[in-house]
C-alpha cells in the first residue's frame, strides 16, 4: 500500500500493480514520529494486528474493544474509531515507535472529511472502505506513506494511467 500525504490517498497494489485506490485522511498536525505529537509518521510500516473483523460496518471501538454502539455515516457530534482497526508498526529507526503510539488504519464516521487531513496522527477511511482494505490485506503487509503525491511513484503512475483509459473508455490501461 502506498498512502500519500498530498493526494490523501491510498494505493493498494499487488505485485507492484496498482488495484484500488481509497480515500482517506492523514493527520491535521503534519508529519512525524515524535511521541504525542498526533502526527502521521511517514517511510515503511507494516500491518502488525488486524481487529474487528467480524464486526458491523460502523461499530465503536474503545481501547481496541467493540462497545456494541454502531454509527452511521457522519454522525453527528462524535468521532470514533469504527468499523476496523489495522495496527501500524514502523521498519525504519524514525517511525519505530508507531505501534507505541497506536497509529492506525482505521473507519472513521467523519467521512465528509475524508481527503484532507482531518486525523491525530492515524490513516482514516470511510467504513466501506476500511471493511473492503481490511478484507484484502493481511497482518504483514507493507504501507509506504509518502509525502508527495501518488504519480511520483511507478505504481501511481500505472493506477493514473489506467483511470484515464478508463476515462476514455478503454477497458484497459496496459
């Protein structure tokens, strides 16, 4: 997966192709890895727990627990984690404490917020799409969050390059 920062995105690719991309929120606070400072770290990371999976779409989450309450798309007044929960862990020296900090991917009931940075620090994504993600990942996969925007990379030049064949009603990209 590469998530980036600018295009407030998330590439799912398999095999170095690109094959869906979502949209999310990375933190209000910027970028960084500094303890309490809900910032989003960037570099590798990995999935380290995967929680929820059983869950519906929407329950609240407390301290990793199901609560039973289960909210609907932007519901007003509140901002829980809902839906699923991916567990972040960093590979580099600068982001290893992410697991510590709890940075996640997670549901969010915001979704009018969703693609500008809206977070304290986690990866957001409306409930459909963190149920869809979660279902097509497992504990190990690697996400890459990246500052600049997802045509600086190969796979985000593929998935571009594709949505525009698809824009002009091609069936495929190549």
């Amino acid at each position: 997966m590469i998530v980036s920062v600018r295009d407030q995105k998330l590439l799912l690719t398999k095999d170095g192709r690109p094959v869906k991309a979502y949209k999310v929120s990375t933190s209000k606070f910027g970028l960084g890895s500094g303890s309490g400072t809900n910032r989003t770290p960037i570099g590798k990371l990995g999935i380290a727990k995967k929680i929820g999976g059983s869950a519906p779409k929407g329950m609240v989450f407390k301290s990793r627990r199901p609560t039973g309450e289960v909210l609907k798309p932007n519901a007003p007044g509140r901002d829980p984690i809902v839906s699923r929960i991916m567990w972040l862990y960093g590979k580099e020296g600068h982001n290893r404490n992410t697991y510590r900090r709890c940075v996640y991917i997670h549901g969010t009931p915001e979704e009018w917020s969703l693609g500008s940075p809206a977070s304290y620090g986690c990866i957001r994504m409306s409930s459909s799409d963190v149920v869809d993600l979660y279902n097509r990942v497992g504990v190990g996969a690697e996400v890459q969050v990246i500052r600049g925007g997802l045509t600086t990379t190969t796979e985000g030049q593929r998935y571009a390059r594709t949505v525009s064949y698809q824009l002009l009603g091609f069936s495929n990209g190549g």
